[in-house]
C-alpha cells in the first residue's frame, strides 16, 4: 500500500457514488492505495454508498472537519496520507504524481497542489487564481502556504508527531503547515490539481468566506487561535 485517501462526508448520497467511481480511472494501481470515508453521521445512504467503492467507511469521532480526517489518518495502513473532499474532481494521475514527490524527495513531509473552480462566476474563479498566485509567490519566498484539505499529501509519522489537525473552524488545514514545517520541506506543485465544487462559497458568499480567511490567517500569524469564526462543518448543500 503506497498511499491511503481521507475523505470526510456528511449527506453525500447525490453525489458520493460519482466521486468514488473516478478512482478507477488513477494511473496509480487500485491495489496501491486505500479510500477512507469518515461519515459525520449522515443522515441519508451516504455510508451504504460508499461501502460499495471505498476499503473503509467509518464514523467520525473527532470534532470539526480536521478531527474527520485524523481519525482517517489514524487507520490508515500507508505511510503517505491524500487528503481531498467528497465533491472533488480529481486528475487522473493525481496520486501518482504525488507518490512521485515522495519517492523522490525523503525530506518531503507535505505536498500540496491546486484548487480550480467548477463554476462560471468570475467573482469566485479570480477567487481561486488569487489563491493559486499567493501559493506560487509565498512558497517561493517561504512566506506561507495555502495547504488546503482538499488537495493535500503528507507522511504519515510527522503528521501524527505534530498532532494532526487542529479543532479551528477554518484554516485548519493551513494552520498545520504551520507546525508541520519543522519536520521537514513543504512544497507547492501546481501541476497537481483539482476541481472543486464552489457550493460553500455560493452559500457563504465570496465576500465572507475570504474575511473569515483573512481573520483567521491573521491570528494564525500571531498565534491565536480562530475558534471564534463561522463553523462550516456538517453543512447541508
């Protein structure tokens, strides 16, 4: 087993069958990586579903989405860890190419690439490119990293090492770069991309889902914690 998916889900049941379905197409042989479904207790097929794709659907235990995804990390058999969301379209060398990164590279412990949007809307796709040129420019100069959940691999040791994520309502999937950095490189790759669904932007809106992130990547830079900020867990869409 070379690395293992953690997908967090909560009433998935229109879409998830068609999520799952897409990882047959991986360059990557299905034989050498394992799908982790961490199900917040929906309340429709969603877990039925997944059990006919996924090696493994199970409850989620932990708080918030961060505590879904570590209690995936937590069983999962290989040492490199994926992590995307239910709603993704993914490449179909998006694992191999990641494996790539890590077989290359020892001192690696993430690799993060990039997030397009499946919309029309010009507001959330200068958005998204916003996003995409801040990673080019703060990784270059080792500035900050914009990690996100959804289009992110680690190794699994200093993962754990470090705690996993964190209970925060969001960045949480930045705010482990933070701390995870200490254990080795971090690196940016564009060329390993998403597609994701822009169904939380639409409901929140642009304009407060990019204040919500400027706060709490504000207090990250100074050390506090964004606890206090907007939760999107367990949303209905």
């Amino acid at each position: 087993m070379k690395i293992s998916v953690v997908v967090p889900t909560y009433n998935e049941e229109k879409g998830i069958e068609g999520f799952l379905r897409q990882f047959k197409n991986q360059t990557l042989p299905r034989n050498e990586f394992q799908i982790i479904i961490v199900d917040g207790n929906s309340k429709d097929k969603t877990r039925e579903i997944a059990k006919k794709y996924a090696d493994k659907v199970i409850f989620q235990k932990s708080q918030g989405v961060g505590g879904a995804r570590n209690d995936g990390v937590t069983i999962a058999e290989a040492d490199i860890i994926a992590t995307t969301d239910s709603d993704i379209l993914v490449s179909h060398t998006w694992l191999e190419q990641i494996i790539n990164h890590f077989e290359k590279d020892k001192e690696l412990v993430l690799v993060y690439g990039s997030n397009y949007p499946m919309t029309k809307r010009k507001d959330i796709k200068f958005f998204a490119m916003l996003k995409r040129w801040m990673n080019i420019v703060g990784t270059g100069l080792h500035l900050l990293d914009f990690a996100e959940g959804t289009n992110t691999a680690f190794r699994k040791k200093p993962f754990l090492e470090v705690g996993g994520y964190s209970d925060l309502p969001f960045l949480d999937d930045m705010e482990v770069t933070f701390r995870i950095k200490k254990k080795g490189k971090i690196k940016y790759d564009g060329s390993i991309f998403i597609y994701a669904s822009t169904r939380r932007i639409e409901k929140h809106g642009v304009s407060d889902i990019g204040l919500d992130g400027l706060k709490a990547y504000i207090q990250l830079i100074f050390g506090k914690e964004s606890k206090k900020l907007k939760q999107y867990a367990k949303q209905e869409y």
